[in-house]
C-alpha cells in the first residue's frame, strides 16, 4: 500500500526537494556568512547591521505596495499574463520609491541616528529593499511557474554573493560598518543582475484594466507582510533602543542561529501554500493541521538542538568571539518552534485569500510581541534571564497566533 502511495505523490516529493534544495544550499552558505561577519565586525557594529537589515526587510514591503502577490497568483494559476503583471509591478515600485525614502529618513532619525550615518543606513535599505526585494520577486515568479530549480539557484547564488563580500571583507584593510554597507550593497546588487537573466521572457503590458480587482489584495498583503515582518523584527530596534548595540548583538546572533532552522520550514510553506491556492479548504480537518503543526515543531526543535549539540562539543566553531555567546543558544530551545509555528499560520490564512482578516491578526500580534519584548528588556534585561524567558514570549505569541488562526480557517476562503 505504501510504494503505490508514494508513487502518486513522487511529483510532489520531488518538487519539494528541488525547493528545498535552495535551503539547503542557503542554510550552508549563510553559515559561512554568518561566520565571516560576525568575527569581523565588533559584536555592536553586528547588532546595528543586523537591526539595520532587518529594518530593510520590513521597509522592503511597501516596495510595490504588495504587487508581487498578484504577480505570483497570476505566474501560478494564469501565467500567460505575467507580462502584463509585470508591467504593472514595475509601475508599482515607481510609486513606492518616495513612501520608501520617507519612511527610511524617519526610521533613521529616530532609531539609528546615534549608532550609524544616514549614508550607510541608506546603501543598507537600499540593498535589502529594492536589491534583494527585486531578486525575490523573480524567485517568487518561478516558484509560481514550478520551476523549483531555477528558485533555488537564485536563492543560493544571493546567498553566496553575500558570503564571497563577507570574506573578502575580512581581508580588507577597514573593517568597520560603514565600509562593510558598500560591500552589502553591491553583493545585493550583483544577486539581482544575475536574477534578471532568470526572468521568463515575456512582452511588458501596461494594463491597468486588469490590476483594480487585485489592488485591495495586493495593498492588504503589503499590509500584512510590513506587520509581519514588524512582529518578526522590531524586537531587534527594541533591543537596540533599550539595551544597546552590544546587547542588540548577542541578540541578533542568537536569533540569527534560530533562522536557520526556518529554512527547510519555508520551503514547505511555499509548496502548501500553492496548494491550498488551488484548493482552499484542503486543511479544514482539525487533525491534518494539528499533525503538520507538531511536525514543524518538532523539526524546528531537533534542529536547534543538534546545533545546540554541536557547539557544546566544539564551542569555537562558529570562532573566537562567538563561542561565549553561543553557549546561552540551549537556553533557547523552544523559540525556534513557537517562531516557525506563528509564520506557517500567517501563510496559511494568505493561501485561503483571507489577507485582510491576516493583516488583522499580525497587528494584534506586532502589539502583542511589541509589549512582550519591552516588558522583557525592562524588567529582565540586567542579566541572562531574558534569554530563557525567551522562550516564553514566544509561547504566549504562538497561542496568541493560535486561537486568531483557528478564527479564520473556520471562515469560508476567498478566491483571489
């Protein structure tokens, strides 16, 4: 009974590994870059490139007020008119260019003012916001056409570029952040001329006719997606702003070690929300969704643990400089869990259509983790007690994250 199964489901094993490949290859890569960074530059100047970064992950969505979303509906159920989407999401980023601008000088000045200059802050935002966003799209359209290979190339060549400048910067004769923002900035850069030449050749269309029925979807994805990605990264601006640069970077390389076990996860978020695009209610059964949860826990887990495990017996193999900090990564065994568990939600209700009632739910959620974080950094930040206490901020957001996601896939889905 099991070869038959397996037979009919062989396509879809062999897409995801295709995909997942890509994190493979990334979580390698980003290991390297990862190393080479953080035993170059000083544990504050890492925290303030890592809260800078993240702030132009989160900066990043409001590039084409969340026109990549019908661009990739449109490259996965109708892709003959990619052309004219992607016509129109490049009219989209034109129109974002001053809203990004603005809300990057405002960020600065209240944030970063004291820590970096603009000028570096600006080739950092630059980079992750309109160089990396853009590579993205295009990988986001070839997972929509199923070709899983050329995604997972791209990812990992991004992911390369960046750890070649991280090693060369190494070896460079300045070190410092400011030198180290035009190293990221043209790493980025070069991700995305590669990418270009990975684009499906299409005619450009400017179509506005087609784009109204999409513009609320696409605005309330930006929506969610800034909310998100504010959720999953302002505790980084909150850490900065409270603690410090050092402390900001004891944070960031733990949370950063944590990332890597959430790469296998969004590969097989990618693939199920393609899925449920084409058939919405396909987890309705209480007893499928609470099976894929408790396995995205438990990988998420035995990852952070075998990591965990592995740096105990070889504490200076991520270096010198890491090795006093990583030993608080146990303390810490949890979060990874509860993390991967809120993102797998949050997609799972942008799968169903449901965005706006998604862009409900990461605002309670921002709000939630917002007070949670400065609550933690108040009251249990003099020590390592927060770095256990960790574990349950991130307990109270995934159940929080719970019962807003049960709500909606109780809901009847939307068809986008």
């Amino acid at each position: 009974m099991l070869i038959p199964q397996l037979k009919q489901h062989a396509g879809i094993f062999r897409d995801y590994f295709s995909a997942i490949s890509g994190s493979v290859g990334r979580l390698v890569v980003s290991l390297a870059y990862f190393i080479a960074l953080a035993n170059t530059l000083s544990i504050g100047d890492f925290g303030v490139f890592a809260t800078a970064s993240a702030t132009g992950v989160v900066l990043s969505r409001l590039v084409s007020f969340g026109f990549v979303s019908p661009l990739y509906r449109i490259s996965t159920v109708k892709p003959q008119l990619i052309g004219a989407y992607t016509g129109g999401y490049l009219a989209a980023i034109a129109l974002s260019l001053p809203f990004l601008a603005a809300a990057a000088l405002a960020i600065h000045a209240l944030f970063f003012g004291n820590d970096i200059d603009l000028g570096s802050f600006a080739l950092i935002i630059a980079a992750e916001a309109l160089f990396w966003r853009s590579t993205e799209a295009i990988i986001i359209v070839n997972n929509g056409l199923n070709r899983f290979g050329r995604a997972a190339f791209l990812v990992i060549f991004g992911t390369v570029a960046r750890a070649i400048a991280a090693v060369l910067f190494a070896f460079s004769a300045k070190t410092d952040l400011a030198h180290w923002s035009w190293w990221y900035f043209l790493a980025n850069g070069i991700s995305l001329l590669v990418a270009l030449r990975f684009y499906p050749r299409v005619r450009l269309r400017f179509a506005p006719a087609l784009y109204i029925r999409h513009i609320a979807d696409a605005l309330a994805v930006a929506g969610a997606e800034m909310l998100f990605y504010v959720q999953t990264e302002m505790d980084k601006l909150l850490v900065l702003s409270i603690g410090g640069p050092r402390i900001a970077g004891i944070y960031a390389i733990l949370m950063r070690l944590m990332d890597l076990t959430a790469l296998p996860i969004r590969s097989f978020n990618m693939m199920l929300v393609q899925r449920m695009m084409r058939t919405p209610d396909m987890l309705r059964s209480l007893k499928i969704r609470a099976g894929l949860e408790g396995g995205v826990f438990l990988i998420s887990t035995i990852a952070l643990a075998a990591l965990a495990l592995f740096l105990h017996f070889f504490p200076n193999a991520l270096g010198d400089k890491m090795a006093a900090i990583v030993i608080l990564l146990p303390l810490t065994i949890l979060v990874p869990g509860f993390r991967n568990l809120t993102e797998y939600q949050a997609e799972l209700l942008y799968a169903r259509g449901q965005s706006t009632l998604r862009t409900f739910n990461l605002a309670v959620l921002t709000a939630a983790k917002g007070l949670l974080i400065w609550l933690l950094f108040t009251h249990l930040g003099a020590d390592d007690a927060w770095v256990i206490w960790l574990n349950g901020v991130y307990a109270a957001l995934y159940l929080l994250s719970l019962a807003l996601t049960s709500h909606g896939m109780r809901q009847p889905a939307t068809r986008v």
